[in-house]
C-alpha cells in the first residue's frame, strides 16, 4: 500500500465519517462534506472530457444529487466511490446534453459580416434582383404565412409581440412560419 492510498483512504475514512454525521442531522459536518466534494467532482468532471464552461454544471447537479440522495448512502462503504458514481453519471449527463445541443446549434457570431449572401466585385451587397423577387414571393404566401414573414422576420418582433399584432397563438405563427420558408424556398428555386 503507498502513501497516495493511505492518504486516499484516510480521506475517503474522513468523508465517509462526515457523511454519516450529516445523515444525523450534522449540519456543520454538511457544509464541510460538500466544500470538500467539489474539488473531487471537478476533478472527475475535466478527466471526463466536460468543457470548462460546464464544469460548474457537473459539480452542480452532482452535489443536488447528493442531497437528495444522501439517506440511501451506507457509511460501511467508500464515500468515494458513491461520489464518484454519482458525479460520473452528472458528467455523462452534461456531455450528452452538449453533444444534442451542438449537433443542432451553430455558434458563428461573426457569420453575416464574413459571408454576405451575394456581393458584387467591389464589396457592396447586391440585393435589389433578389430583394425584388423576395418581396414578389412573400406578396404570393397565403395571408397566415405572410403576416408571419412580416412580422417575425422582416419586422424581427418576438413570438409574444407578433401573436399580440396578429391575434394568432404562437404555437400558429412558429407553424406559418415554418410552412412560408419552405414555400419560399420553392418559389425563389423556381420550384
């Protein structure tokens, strides 16, 4: 046995005993049990491969968790081990969450100054052929959807603001929104 287990255990012994006083109503002993606990789950969350920016998260809903989880701990076992489990499925949880949200999300802030949809040889936009048809085709949409097109995105008013002008449901305009793209998309490809 070396020293780092010794030390390990000796502080898994020292958790383990905090815990069982926090079962008891040790509230001191509590607060003392969760500082310790974020530096070990924020060690387990970056050797999991969690971004910086979502550490705090892991750490976070790791120790919710061992709040609400704190009776079903058994003070004959390693606290360690019980901590990791729950910070290991924590971790899990956040990089799922991250994996969904960027595989539907593109993060370009910069996107529309750096690639204009069509641009003369000297920089300036040239909109006014498509501009032209665009405002042709928007005239063409069915009342619903144009006043959607209007007001969500020519106008940029919220779904609240636009619901309130128009007197549709939001659920209604985000609907005739979506159905006035693809029908635009038909009509400026000549579809």
């Amino acid at each position: 046995m070396g020293a780092a287990e010794t030390v390990t255990n000796a502080g898994d012994r020292r958790r383990g005993a905090l815990m069982a006083a926090a079962q008891a109503g040790d509230a001191t002993a509590y607060r003392t049990l969760l500082r310790e606990c974020v530096g070990l789950v924020q060690a387990l969350a970056c050797k999991r491969g969690v971004s910086p920016g979502r550490v705090d998260d892991v750490v976070q809903e790791t120790l919710l968790s061992v709040h609400r989880a704190m009776q079903t701990y058994d003070p004959q076992r390693s606290f360690t081990a019980w901590l990791n489990a729950i910070a290991q499925r924590r971790a899990i949880d956040v990089l799922r969450s991250d994996s969904r949200r960027w595989g539907r999300e593109l993060n370009l802030p910069l996107a529309y100054e750096s690639f204009p949809d069509a641009a003369r040889s000297d920089g300036v936009l040239e909109d006014t052929q498509l501009g032209a048809s665009l405002r042709l085709a928007i005239g063409r949409l069915p009342e619903a959807q144009r006043q959607a097109v209007e007001r969500l995105v020519i106008e940029e008013k919220s779904l609240a603001e636009a619901a309130a002008v128009t007197g549709r449901r939001e659920g209604a305009l985000k609907v005739n929104l979506h159905r006035a793209l693809k029908t635009l998309r038909a009509m400026l490809r000549g579809e």
